[in-house]
C-alpha cells in the first residue's frame, strides 16, 4: 500500500486522531474521497491499485478481510462498508453539518437512506445487473428491483436533496453511486435521477476529488 498525507498536519495538538484512509481511484471508495473534499479535514490516504491486486495483500486484509474500499481507521477505531465509514465520518465532524445530529427530526431519515443504500438499493441494482433470477419479495431484503428504484424516484422529486433542503453526506454517498449507474445504464435513464447527480456532483469539494481519482488513477497506468 503507498500512503500519503492529504493536507497539512496544521494542528499537531488536535485531540482528534487523524483518519487514515485506504482508498482505490474509480473504486466504491471515490464517494468517500469526495466526502472528505467536502468535509475539508486532514486525512492520511493509503493508495491500493486494484489492477495490481493490492486489496488482495495480506496487509490490507487485515484491515479489511472483503478485500474492498473503502475502509478508514481513527484511532482504535476500524470501518469498513461505505455506508458506514460516511455516517462515521459525519459525525466525527459535527461542526461541518454534513449529519443531522441526534435529536434533529432529520436525524431518523438520515439514517434511514444511509442504510438504504447498502441493504436495498446497491444489493437490487447488482442483482439487476447480473440478471439474476428474482426470489419472492418474502424472502428479499429489499422487495424487488422496480420498487427500489419507484421509492428512492419519489423520495428525490421532493428534493433538491434526498433530506428536501439540507445536503448531507447522504447525498455524496447517493450522488457519486448513481453517477455510475446511470453511466453503466444499471438504473433507468429518469430525469429525475439526472438531475440529482448533476446538482451534486457539481459541487465544489466533489469536482476537486474527481480531478483527484483522475490523477491519482494516471499515475497508476504508468
């Protein structure tokens, strides 16, 4: 893994532990990238080359036994699933309002469309993609591919943002995966869906971390 340090280290007395994230350009992980972009925190990042196989070395399997990204570790603390290494990250940031906080009103749909991405919205659009067959809606954790897709539309025509007015690292997560969705037609081509990624993958912190993966996903073709 090659590790490199995002930022200065401006405030060596922080009483917060810098996060050490482990990360692939045009991987799940880029979302996390720009989570931090958007955030504007320090970060330690250790680069895998996916091409190489690196998330395969038994290094980083002890940090994340999947083989995936990304996975961050603050202190003694290790996170691996994407959903929950953004929701980790929000919080550890209150100051920058990227999660509601316990309390607020949006604090239970916040979380609601966190989790509903990695246990209904990633597991249908994969299955879609790979054709396979349909269990009953019985025995499936998220019902079945059309009423994902119907739920999360409707949730979005009341936008802007999945949470209405408010931006939360809800909307990194969601943004940047239906980016690649709509790109590898893995979700119907809806106006609606259009829209959304444009308005958030327009923002300043995403479009830095893309050129970002961009220059970091150069370097490793030579």
């Amino acid at each position: 893994m090659h590790a490199s340090t995002h930022r200065s280290r401006s405030d060596p007395v922080s009483p917060t532990p810098y996060v050490t994230f482990f990360h692939a350009p045009h991987s799940r992980s880029g979302g996390t990238r720009a989570l931090f972009e958007e955030l504007g925190v320090d970060y330690d990042m250790h680069v895998l080359n996916l091409k190489t196989g690196t998330q395969r070395d038994a290094e980083y399997l002890a940090i994340n036994p999947m083989g995936k990204v990304p996975a961050i570790r603050h202190g003694d603390a290790l996170i691996t699933e994407q959903p929950a290494v953004m929701m980790y990250l929000a919080d550890l940031y209150p100051e920058k309002g990227l999660a509601p906080p316990l309390g607020d009103p949006l604090r239970g749909p916040y979380l609601r469309w966190m989790v509903f991405y990695g246990s209904c919205l990633e597991p249908a659009v994969m299955d879609h993609s790979a054709k396979r067959e349909p269990v009953p809606a019985m025995q499936s954790g998220y019902g079945d591919y059309d009423c994902v897709i119907r739920v999360l539309a409707e949730q979005l025509e009341q936008g802007p943002y999945l949470l209405g007015e408010r931006f939360t690292a809800a909307d990194v997560l969601y943004g940047c995966a239906l980016r690649w969705f709509l790109m590898w037609k893995l979700v119907p081509d809806l106006p609606v869906f259009r829209a959304y990624v444009e308005r958030v993958t327009s923002r300043e912190g995403i479009q830095r971390a893309d050129r970002k993966d961009e220059a970091l996903a150069a370097s490793q073709e030579g």
